[in-house]
C-alpha cells in the first residue's frame, strides 16, 4: 500500500547573490528514512510548489552524502546542520530550510565559505615540508597524542560552528573558531610545531583568539563532535606562555 | 608581521576584573556586611576606610581608572556579539548573554551609586549608615540596589569561570565544570552577603 503522507517543506530562496530572498512552500511524498537531501531531490525531480506552481528546482550544494566533505551545511528548523544527516522522521513540520546566514549566499542554499578557507591560511594551518632536497622522515608523534589530534583533525570546514557562535558576524572579524581548532592540532604535530610561533603570533591578533567570548555554541554545533572549546582553551594556555615569553625573553 | 595590541589590552581587561575591581568588590561587600551588626559597627568600619592613606590615588588607580576601562572597553566587546538566545539556549550560551546583560546594568548602577554617595560628599554630605538607609527608605532605589547587587555578584564569579579559561588554567571540560560549580558558590555566597547587607539598612 502507498503511503499517502506528504512532508511540508518552507524553503528560503535567492536567485544570484544580489538578488531579493523570498519563500516557497513544497509537499513532498514521504518515504521513511529520508534525509534533506532526498527530500530536496524529491524537488528536483518534481518542481511544483505547494500551490501546483512550476518553479526552479532548489539549488543546493552537496559532494560525500555521509557527513564528512562538510558542503550540504545548511538551516533546518532554524539549527545549523548538515543535510544528508539530517533526518526527516525526527524534525517538526513544518520543515524550514534556509541558508546558513553566516556567509555570503550565492544561490538558494548554497553558500560561499571562502572566510573559513581565508581562515585557515592566516593562521597556517599547514605542515610546512617542503625543501630543497629530501628532508627525511619527520619525528615520531606519541600515540596518546595522536588519538585526540585524530579528532581535531575530523574538521571539514562546514561553517556550522561559524553559524553558531555569536561573535562571528560583521561587527567583529573574528576568524572563527575551526580555523584555531586545527592551529592546536598543526603545532600539536612534531613536524608543524616548528611554526608553533608563528601561529601564535597569528591568532594574538585582533581578529583572534581573544575574540572567543567563550558562549560554548560552537562545540555543540560541531556536526564531527570536536572539542572545540577545549582546543581555544589550550590555545588560551599556549598564548599565555608565548606572551610571557615573547615580552621577558 | 604588524603586531597590534587586541591581545595585551584583551588581557590587561580580563585581569582587571580580578585585579584590582573584583578584590576591592570585596573588601567594599566585607564593609557593607558590618551593618549587619549595627549602625555604630558600620559608622566605624566607613570611617576608617576614609582614613586611608593617599585615598584619592588608591580610589583613582584602584577604583575609578580600572573600572572605568573595564566598563567602557567590555562594551565595546558586547557589541560584538549578536545572540540568538532562541536557537541556541544552551547553558554556557546563557552565561555569555547575562555576562554582556549584567555588565552593562551593574556600570549603569555604579555611576548611579557613585553618584548618590561619593559624590555627595563633595556637596558636604556624610557617607555613613544613615545616608544609605535614606536612599533605601524608597522601594525604588531598593530594587535597584537589589537588581544592583545581583548583576555585580553574578558578573564577578561568571568572570571568574571565564578568566580561569581565558589565561588557560582550565582547558580541560572536567576542570571547567569544577570552576563553573565553584563560580555557582561563589555568586550564591556573595549575593547572599550583599542581601543580608543591603537589607540591615532597610
């Protein structure tokens, strides 16, 4: 027997990057198990709005399907989540769906994250290995260190934890906290702890470390579960020594 | 590589909240209490603070400069930030909030209570017992003293939860759980000391 039930779906769309944002509604047929991404497939294979209107099909970004390229980041029910893993079954109709609001939107849902890619080039976050011959294998990392740097290195720059903090926005040029995250998992790695110091230096600016407010949003929007708290507080530690350091020699 | 000072002057407000505000809230909330032992006990210990040596360098430098700094630059750090209290009303989110929140209402108290009682003096008044239970005597100035109170002692053991992780001490989640549970003791003693003061003026 069909299922007869439909899904609600209130969508917030943009035609190009200057254009108006405006609203439309779509009923999906349900399927169990369905995702964002299905539901919004779903669209694509059938562009009628909710009033029998034939639109354009949402435009949307995603690549892996199963949390881990970071590209399907969007607003669901208001929430920054990752679409694909995001659950139809567990969500309240109706279903809102709009862009993350803390980077430019190119079109529909799509968004430009080029300020986390930005970010992460300030602080260097990069394992510097190249010379003018074979440098040889680098030191030996400890095992305990390398398992909770596993996890700091699950980051795949999807902006929720930009999305959730409140001091990411256009009053404070804050560069976030996933760009420091993974500044303590580089000068954690024997290799990239040889520019531990300049990416300190980097992040005692004012766009910065101190920019934290220490609201603790972003650990819990974090879709890879990183300790991102955790790692702006080491790095807090690391500051602190570099200072005291850099000023008294 | 330009080097500006967000960090240094980022800090120097951080500290300053301990050092040298939070000790004299302190030493100002351990006065305020000795009226609950009479009007003479409280008379007494006022005095003597006035009796300090070089009072007006130690209330510039230690009082009005520090407060001033940290009430004007912590402004423009609330400005920073833009809540979403609805979406994301979680525990430590609601800290950051009411910290920006209690901030600005305790400077707005202060210059009002500076006003009402140090500066009077210039006017010839007499900062003692009977000066702060005139001004109480209206409910209305009650509760803001009450409201005043709160948002001070709430802002100081917040501060104190937030500085411990600014400066690094408390990076792990376990420690930063042990801190917040003695900030919670912390604020609870301290209003608690600040009621029973204020209340020995009523």
């Amino acid at each position: 027997m069909m299922d007869e039930r439909k899904i609600h779906f209130i969508i917030s769309r943009k035609n190009g990057p200057s254009s108006e944002t405006y609203e439309e509604e779509f009923l999906i047929p349900y399927r169990p198990s369905m995702n964002i991404i299905t539901a919004l497939m779903e669209i694509r294979k059938n562009p009628y709005t909710k009033d029998g209107q034939k639109t354009n099909p949402v435009e949307w970004e995603s690549v892996c399907l199963e949390e881990v390229c970071g590209a399907c980041s969007m607003l669901v029910n208001g929430k920054p989540r990752q679409a694909c893993s995001t659950q139809v079954d567990q969500l309240e109709q109706p279903v809102r769906i709009a862009p993350l609001s803390a980077f430019p939107v190119e079109r529909d849902l799509i968004i430009n994250r080029k300020k986390m890619f930005e970010g992460l080039r300030k602080v260097k976050a990069w394992i510097e290995v190249d010379g003018t011959y074979d440098l040889g294998p680098g030191p030996r990392m400890a095992e305990k260190d390398r398992r909770w740097a596993y996890e700091l290195s699950k980051c795949m720059t999807c902006g929720l934890c930009f999305e959730a903090c409140p001091n990411v926005n256009d009053r404070s040029g804050f560069i976030g906290p996933a760009p420091l995250s993974q500044v303590r998992l580089f000068n954690n790695h024997p290799t990239g702890k040889m520019q531990a110091h300049e990416r300190l230096d980097r992040i005692m600016l004012e766009d910065g470390l101190t920019s934290c407010g220490n609201s603790g949003n972003c650990v819990r929007a974090c879709p890879k579960e990183i300790p991102l708290t955790t790692s702006i507080a080491d790095l807090n530690r690391q500051a602190t020594i570099h200072s005291f350091k850099r000023f008294f020699g | 590589m330009s080097r500006d000072r967000a960090f240094f002057w980022r800090r120097v407000h951080s500290l300053s909240g301990l050092i040298p505000i939070g000790v004299f809230l302190l030493v100002h909330f351990g006065i305020n209490y000795t009226a609950f032992y009479g009007e003479e006990v409280y008379n007494q210990a006022a005095g003597l603070m006035d009796q300090l040596p070089f009072k007006y360098a130690l209330e510039l430098f230690v009082i009005f400069i520090p407060l001033l700094f940290h009430g004007i630059y912590g402004i423009f750090i609330a400005r920073e930030a833009k809540m979403k209290m609805s979406v994301y009303s979680y525990e430590k989110n609601w800290y950051f909030y009411f910290q920006r929140l209690s901030g600005i209402l305790v400077f707005i108290f202060i210059i009002w209570h500076v006003w009402t009682t140090r500066v009077q003096v210039f006017f010839g008044a007499e900062v003692n017992f009977q000066m702060v239970s005139e001004l109480v005597a209206n409910p209305f100035f009650l509760l803001f003293y009450i409201i005043g109170i709160t948002m001070a002692t709430f802002h100081f053991s917040n501060g104190l939860r937030t500085m411990l992780i600014t400066w690094g001490l408390t990076v792990s989640e376990h420690s930063q759980k042990a801190a917040k549970y003695g900030a919670i003791g912390v604020f609870v003693l301290l209003t608690g000391v600040g009621m029973v003061a204020i209340f020995a003026f009523v």
